[in-house]
C-alpha cells in the first residue's frame, strides 16, 4: 500500500522549508520585482514593447538575476535536493514498485505493451524531475507528490482540477455521457468528473505508464466503475469518433511542441459529438510584455520549453485548421480573487481555450 511509506520528520520539514521559500518567492519579490520593473521603465522614459526588451532592461538588476536563481534552484531541491521528492522516495521504490503493481480491475487500465514514446517527450527533463514523468516506475509517485505544490498560492491541487470540471460541465450544456482528459497525468484532473459523476463514462489519456498505474490505483481506491485510463499520445487515442461530449487536457498544450498541439485540436475536434465541446485549461499570456518576460524566463528554468512557442502560436488558426469555427480564450480564476486587480503575487497564467463543434 501507498500509506505504508513511513512518516519522515527530517524530510518533511526539509519539502516544508522548500514550499515556504516558494511562497515567499510568490508573494514577497514577484511583487518586488515588478516595483523594481516600473522604476526601471520610468527612468527608461519609454515602456518596453517586447519580453525580450524587457529582460534587455532588467538584465543587471540583481533582484531580477535573485528571482530568477532562486526560482529555478527551489525547484531543483524539491525534486533532487538532499531530501528532494525524487531522493527520498527512491528509497521506497520496491514498496512503490509493489503497490502500483497489484492488481486493479482491469477495465481500469489500458497498457499497450508496445507504445513508443514521442521523442520530444524522452529528450527532456520536464519540469526538472529527474528522467520526466514516464521513466521510472515511482515517477506517477513522485509526481502526485510534486504537484501538490506545483501553484503555490493553492491550497490543494484538487481544488483546481474540481473548478476546471465545474467550468467544462456548466459550458457544455446538455447531457454530458461522455469525457476525454487527455494527458491525465496521475488522474488528478480525471478524478472530478468520475468521483462526482458516476452517470458520465471518463476515459483518461496519457503517454507515461507510471502515472497511468497510478491513476487507475486512485481510481480503484474509490471504487470507481466509470472511468478507463488509456496508454496513447494524445494527436491518435484510438477512440471512436463523434464518441465524446467533453474533451479536454490540463496542463498538457505547454508540454508539447506546437506540431502535436495541433494534433490535439484535430484529434479534439474529432473526438467530439456534434455540438461537443473542446476546453484545454494551460498558461498564456496575452498583451503584457513583463508577464511574458516572468513567464518565458519560468519556461527555462523550470525545463518547460514548449511554453514559449504555445503562447506565440496562433491558437484560433490552428482551431480553425482543425475544423472549429470559434475559440474563445478566457482567464481562468484558479482560487477566488485570483484575477482581481489587487492580486500582486505571482500567478500561472491559467487560460481556457475553448470551442464547439458545429451542430
Ligand atoms: C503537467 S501534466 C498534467 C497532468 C494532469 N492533467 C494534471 O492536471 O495533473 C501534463 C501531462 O501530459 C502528459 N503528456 C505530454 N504529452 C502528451 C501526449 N502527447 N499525449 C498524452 N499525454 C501527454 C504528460 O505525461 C503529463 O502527465
């Protein structure tokens, strides 16, 4: 069992201390940063127009330089640090190894024992986790772990992953029998639709075996009977078409080069019910070159590199290419008053991409 991984005082505080460093990264020098931003602007006399022209200007102010290293050395240590989520956990790996290796039901799982991966997907560390995500055995593990600090400022992860359901259940309209999460990671953003709705059949999609075994073991923890995690990439499941009422992805566009994002959109497109509907939650920024410069600089040094060509892709070009007729880009409130003006931390960009499939 999962549980039986035994309490460490010296580690948690250790992921406790990271955490605290993060926060006060978030909501102590972002705000800073952009202060030090505006005075470095007004002594300019003219506004930057571009990220690059932004990053020209901050490039020897030391809090920016400050930002930037201790964003980038945080994340090292949660991962591989000397007590990192990747370290200590390896020391559990047989357990781990067992618990995702039991039995669970098998319409839950769908391995295909010859699935070879994207070679994008192979050649990166994604977010700095040691041999990504799909790897290593205890990866979906130490992944589930990762992210529940991944947005600092959330209480809970889940808490994210049930607003973004609320947000694609109350667009589709009409009865919804049918939902596709595609790159379901652990199953986090899977859970929502099939704990809460045992009427809707969910299928989840995903590249990385690990965490595939580990959503179907969450999955078998709750008893759930509505819900297959599928091993495909997301541009070619192997779904019938015209099968869905909802197809969506969390946090996945970013992860992926702009070719197979717009695999994505016609693999959505395809997927969908006349009248079904396309929402991918993911982080863009529009019209604001400071937030470009943060956001482009987290892409680099948190080993994110698509998410500089996903914010410059032409996203409703590529909807239509893929057969959609409208999108709709919309913020996403990931915690209440996260898009208030008053809101001076740093935050994810979190964005809905949204269409419909003509009637
Ligand atoms: C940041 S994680 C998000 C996981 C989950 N949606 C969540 O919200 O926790 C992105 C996931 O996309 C998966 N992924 C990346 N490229 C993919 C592809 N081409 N097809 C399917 N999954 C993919 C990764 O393995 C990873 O699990």
């Amino acid at each position: 069992m999962l549980e039986d991984i035994p309490p460490d005082r010296a580690f948690t505080a250790y992921q406790a201390f990271v955490l605290d460093c993060k926060l006060y990264w978030t909501r102590s020098m972002f705000p800073e940063l952009r202060k030090r931003y505006h005075a470095a602007v007004a002594a300019a006399g003219s506004p930057p127009r571009t990220s690059a022209e932004v990053a020209e200007l901050m490039k020897d102010d030391t809090t920016a330089q400050f930002f930037g290293w201790y964003e980038r050395h945080l994340q090292r240590m949660k991962y591989s640090g000397l007590r990192g989520l990747a370290v200590h956990y390896d020391q559990y790996r047989d357990l781990i190894g067992r618990a995702l290796a039991a039995e669970v039901p098998d319409r839950l799982l769908e391995l295909d024992p010859d699935f070879k991966q994207p070679e994008y997907y192979t050649s990166i560390d994604i977010h700095q986790h040691p041999g990504g995500v799909w790897s290593d055995e205890i990866a979906g593990y130490v992944y589930e772990r990762g992210a529940q600090s991944t947005a600092p400022m959330l209480d809970k992860a889940a808490s994210l992953w049930h607003r973004m359901k609320e947000q694609a259940l109350s667009r589709a309209g009409g009865e919804v029998k049918r939902v596709v999460d595609l790159g379901c990671g652990f199953g986090g953003s899977t859970q929502p639709y099939y704990a809460d709705h045992p009427d809707i059949d969910v299928i989840g999609i995903e590249l990385s075996e690990p965490c595939l075994r580990l959503a179907a073991q969450r999955a078998a923890e709750l008893q759930a009977r509505n819900v297959r995690f599928r091993q495909a990439d997301a541009i070619a499941t192997g779904l019938d078409e015209g099968s869905s009422d909802i197809v969506t992805s969390t946090m996945m566009l970013h992860e992926m080069p702009p070719s197979h994002v717009k695999g994505v959109f016609k693999e959505s497109y395809r997927l969908l019910k006349p009248g079904g509907l396309s929402i991918h939650l993911d982080f863009l920024v529009r019209d604001d070159p400071f937030k470009e410069y943060v956001h482009y600089g987290h892409s680099r040094r948190n080993n994110e590199p698509f998410m500089v060509p996903l914010n410059k892709m032409d996203i409703v070009a590529a909807h239509r290419e893929a057969g959609f007729d409208e999108v709709e880009i919309v913020p996403f409130e990931e915690f209440d008053g996260s898009l208030s003006p008053e809101m001076t931390a740093w935050r994810f960009p979190w964005t809905m991409i949204i269409a419909r499939k003509a009637a």
